[in-house]
C-alpha cells in the first residue's frame, strides 16, 4: 500500500495541476468602504472548479495576518447555489480600527481526520494550506466619530458616565444638553489603553487572539436635571462625531424602579470563530430594547452580572459586543460585575487551597483587564494582579436607584472575613436607609444557591453560604441575583438551606429570608444538568428540590419594577418575550391585603408574597381541587396557600 503521507502529497500535486490548467478563481467585495460598524458587505466568488462543501472564506482584520490568524470562517456552501463554483455571502463588519481582507481556502478531508487545531467545542478548525484566493481590502469611512457609546451611573446625584472608543485616542468630548437642537454643555474626556503586554497568557497574549483594542474614552455628563430627557453626542471636530443619543436621568426621590437584569450574555458574531458565540444574546437585546421603549420617560438601567462578552482573549469579541449593546447601553445605565470569563487565569493572586478546582483558566489570559478598562463602575474597588497588568476593578460597589438599594459582589477575588470586599459588603448592608430604599438586591456571579450537578464548585457555595449569606440574612436583603448556571432557578427565601416561614394566617414567628434566583441564562448555550438522585447518579432523572421553587432551560432576561410597597420581579422568556415566573416582594413594615381582608383582619404583616404569574394561577387553581397541592411543598417550611411552580424546560 501507499503510505498515507505519500497519498496526501499526490492528492495536492493533483489539486495544484488541476488549479494550475483551470480558470483562476475571482473574488470581489462591496463596497470597499462603510460608514460605520453593522453595515454590510457582499462579498462574490467564481471560478470555483469542482466545489466542495469544506471550501470556506476566511475573514481577516487587519490584512497582514497570517492564514491561521483569521477573526472567524464561513463555509461557502451557506451560498445558494454554491455547487456552480460561484455564489455570495453578505455580513455585517464591526469596526476594528485596521481593514479587512477575505480569503478563500479549501480543505480536504485527509486534513479534517489528521488536525491539530481545534476550536474550543473541540471541532478541528479549517485547514489553511490551499488558498484559492484573496480580496482587496475594505475599511471604514475615517471621520464619521467615536463607537460602541454606552453609560454608567456614577453613584453621584446630577451625573451621568458615558465611555466610547476611538482609533487614535485624540481629544474628544461629550456635548449634552435637553433638545436636540440645543446641547450646548460640554465635557472633557479622559483616555484609557491597554497593551498585549499587560495580558497574562494565551490566547490573549498571541497573534491569534490579541487585535489592536482602540483608545477609551470616559466622560461624565454633570449638572443634570432630575427626571430629564438629554440628548448628548461624543466625539470631535476633526475626528467627526457620533450620532445624536439620549437617556433619562434618575430622579433622588423616585418612586419606581425599573431594571433589566441577567447574566452570561455574550455576543453574536455573523461568523465561526475559535470560541463560541452566543447567538441568543440578539433576542435578549431584542426584548429588552422593546421594554424600554415601552417604558418612554422613565428611567431604567441594565444589570448584566458576570460573563459580559465571551471573548476569553480573542479582542475583537469585545469590539462586536459593545457595538451590539450600543442600541441599549446607549440609552440607559449599563452596570456589570466580574466572572470567571473576565477574569480567572492561572497565577491569579487570591486562589486558596479550597479553590483549586473552582478557579481556572476561563479568562482567556485578559486577566481582567479589557473589563477593568472598558467599564468604569461607580466606587473604586480594586485588587493588584501581581503582574504589569493594571489592578483590577469594577468589583464591589452599590449604588440608590429609585427605591432600590442595588449591591454588587466579586465572587472571583477575596470575599472572605478581612478581606476588603467581606468589609465592604459588611458596612454598606448595615448602612441602608430601608425608609428611603425599603429593598435591597445585592448580585454576584457564581450562584450560592443551584440545583445544577457541578461538584467542582460546591467549596465556593459552602463558603458563600458560611460567610455573605449571615450577612444577607442580618441585613434583611430582599433578592439576591447570581448568574453562571445558564439556566433560570427561583428559591424559596432561602437561609441555610432552609425556607422561610411567610408571615401568613396568623403565623407570628415568620422569618423576612432573601429570595435568590439564578439568572444566568441570556445568551450562553451551554447547559449543565440537574442535580441527579443520590442514589442514582448516571440516570437522568432530575427531581425538583422543594426549595427550588421554579427552573426553566429557555433563554430570556429578568425586570424589577420596584414601588415604595412592593418589588416585583418577572422572568421573560426570548422565545415570546412574555413573562413566565415571578415574585412579589413586600417593603418592610407593610401589610399585603388578600382579597376580602381588610387591614385592621389582618394580623400579620408579611414580607414576602409569591405570585406565580399565569400559567401559575392556573395551575394551583386546578390542584387544589384535584387534592395535589399537598405534594407540592414541605408543611414546615412552606406556606398552605403558596404553590410551588414545576420546572419549565424548553
């Protein structure tokens, strides 16, 4: 027999002699320059001889990458029609500050079965050795102003936070006013960057993953009237500027709160590239987008806790998700807190021996860097790296909003008693005025309450569970928000493993527990199981914990509306963008009347009411008159007029 190497060269003498006595192959672009990122362009093919359905294009920023070096690949069979050798493909192109180049490769199946490079789902990435062809390059009309807008608040009355990108990091400012017509206020902004060096490890610190990151601007609006629409743009005279964008500001004594929360969105790219992308994140935006424009004039803010963009060290992941939030973090506050996929990288500096198998390498070598620079949260937490990468921040803070005393925790650097965070977290619980922000939500990343199999993470839990929930539970924290599982689970108000009482008929000894709920599900694919029986661990049968009140598989996002009585809290799934689950919180000190009880019958006064929205009602009505209702929860622990939600997996 030939040996296989010898097979595999004559296989590409024959592909070079075939080539050679062939048409050449063509390809063409358009247009050759765009405005402005999201614009499309077509790029064209022909003289293809004998296609194959493994000939693919590959998409290049900037031109002078090697052939490995590709941003992401679409397989040319995606184009009708692409049997013929000719065909098209239209994607949109964000803009990465250098011009593009396509080129088309094809792969055989010899190199398919003997690859060494794979992407992170451990599919073999396209062979780059037969290049049929190359483009011209395509770039962006210079002057047309700064991208990827998005707001914070700052924690200060009368402010508002904006940051963009630019490509040269010259001068510019934001110019804010209340008309259009009239934003004759203007501030200055400062400028950030971060180099390759400062990341920690591969891919972040290679040619594969590293791309030119822009220049950061980060401005903030002052002088802002309560409870006003302004209209702002950023940029410069002779770098051009934005379009014209603009937010509501929050008002000191406001009465309603609303807020958009979830974690573990990523970003949605046209293209494959060497990690996955998360496609669903556009309906996420999608269906919030539709929320706050439904709202009109009042104020709102996202909350989007952990895992932000995915990118796990390749750069241009973060350039095409913040050019996706724009539409939304361009309108109103977007607040973040750090996870693994931002940060954890080998030799980070907080990693006890009980954490070896919860911290790894998910940061992708960023090291928390490109999110430490690219937001800009209120407060001024950090923590040195111990590397020439600048400290990290964004990891701890709280701001009012409404009557919502909003918390933000690290669950990636020290928490534990002593710490700077654990004293943090301590003070500013203890510090809450409950008259002015009668609720309070505190969000963090790694969930301290799931009932998702993953026994690497358990000493984390049991570590949260010893140390933050005293604190929660002390301070009468009204919801507290984890993300990571991507899935959605509601507990029961939660301390120690254990429910609540309810303060309902009559029961004088009732316990104001926090509600946890894990909203790790807005984009990211990647679902981990249910907890299985212990007494039968490889069988896939997942029985529901009584605790848990509510889990849904389906992607979707969560929102507070928030009065000075009540909190309600709401799951939207993306696949209708309706809610599915809820809850209904009471403020402190107020009595919730059932229907055809006055207050002076009512003798209790509870904290907490559970409204299961919908299908809820439906379902409790039905059991009760069918005699289930007794299955549904735990005599002890839960309340006789209270129905538990089975699982909603879609």
């Amino acid at each position: 027999m030939i040996p296989v190497t010898l097979s595999i060269f004559f296989l590409h003498l024959i592909l070079f002699i075939h080539s050679s006595s062939s048409s050449p192959v063509s390809i063409s672009v358009t247009p050759k320059t765009l405005a402005k990122s999201g614009h499309p362009v077509t790029i064209r093919w022909s003289g293809i001889d004998s296609p194959s359905k493994l000939d693919w294009l590959g998409i290049y920023s900037p031109p002078t990458s090697s052939n490995d070096n590709f941003i992401g690949y679409i397989f040319l069979s995606t184009s009708p029609g692409w049997e013929s050798g000719s065909g098209s493909i239209s994607i949109p192109l964000v803009n990465l500050r250098s011009e593009y180049q396509f080129r088309i490769f094809r792969w055989i199946q010899s190199e398919i079965t003997n690859a060494t490079r794979f992407d992170n789902d451990h599919n073999p990435l396209p062979g780059t050795e037969h290049k049929l062809v190359e483009s011209g390059e395509v770039g962006f009309e210079p002057g047309r102003g700064p991208e990827q807008v998005h707001l914070a608040l700052t924690g200060r009355v009368g402010e508002m936070r904006v940051m963009f990108v630019t490509h040269d990091g010259k001068d510019n400012s934001v110019r804010y006013g209340l008309t259009r017509g009239k934003m004759e206020q203007t501030v200055g902004a400062r400028v950030l960057r971060y180099e390759r060096e400062d990341m920690c490890h591969a891919p972040a610190t290679d040619s594969v993953g590293w791309r030119d990151p822009g220049y950061i601007h980060d401005g903030v609006m002052t002088d802002l009237r309560k409870g006003k629409r302004y209209y702002y743009q950023v940029g410069s005279d002779s770098g051009g500027w934005s379009d014209i964008f603009s937010f509501v500001t929050p008002n000191a004594h406001l009465k309603e709160t609303i807020a958009f929360l979830f974690g573990d969105m990523g970003t949605s790219t046209p293209y494959t590239t060497f990690d996955r992308t998360q496609e669903e994140s556009s309906s996420t935006l999608k269906w919030i987008s539709r929320d706050i424009d439904a709202i009109g004039d009042k104020p709102a803010f996202v909350s989007h806790i952990g895992d932000i963009s995915y990118a796990r060290g390749y750069s241009w992941l973060w350039d095409n998700f913040f050019n996706q939030i724009e539409p939304v973090a361009s309108k109103v506050p977007y607040h973040v807190c750090i996870g693994n996929h931002e940060y954890d990288w080998p030799s980070q500096p907080w990693k006890p021996d009980w954490a070896s198998s919860v911290y790894g390498k998910d940061g992708g070598g960023e090291c928390g860097v490109p999110y430490s620079l690219r937001f800009n949260m209120p407060g001024n937490s950090s923590e040195l790296t111990g590397t020439r990468a600048p400290a990290t921040k964004n990891l701890y803070y709280s701001f009012d909003f409404g009557v919502v005393h909003f918390v933000y925790m690290s669950t990636e650097t020290n928490f534990l008693p002593g710490s700077d965070q654990y004293n943090f977290l301590k003070h500013d619980l203890e510090s809450v005025d409950r008259e002015r922000t009668p609720f309070v939500v505190v969000q963090g990343h790694r969930p301290m309450y799931s009932t998702c199999h993953r026994p690497k993470e358990v000493p984390l839990k049991e570590k949260l569970v010893e140390h933050i929930e005293p604190l929660l539970v002390k301070n009468k924290v009204s919801l507290v928000l984890w993300g990571h599982v991507h899935r959605y689970e509601r507990f029961c108000p939660l301390n120690n493993f254990t429910c609540g009482s309810l303060g309902k008929n009559g029961d004088h000894n009732w316990e104001a527990y926090p509600v946890h709920v894990v909203i790790g599900m807005s984009g990211q694919d990647w679902q981990p199981e249910w907890e299985p029986r212990a007494d039968h661990p490889n069988d896939p049968v997942f029985p529901q914990p009584e605790l848990s009140y509510f889990r849904a598989g389906q992607f979707g996002y969560t929102k507070i509306v928030a009065t000075e009585k009540k909190l309600t809290f709401s799951f939207v799934g993306n696949h209708d963008g309706e809610a599915h689950d809820g809850v209904e919180i009471m403020a402190p000190g107020q009595v919730l009347n059932d229907a055809g009880t006055s207050s002076e019958e009512e003798a209790t006064e509870s904290w907490y009411h559970v409204k299961n929205i919908g299908l809820l009602v439906c379902v409790a009505f039905v059991a009760y008159f069918l005699g289930f209702t007794s299955h549904f929860r735990k005599e002890a622990a839960l309340d006789k007029n209270w129905t538990r939600l089975k699982e909603e997996d879609v």
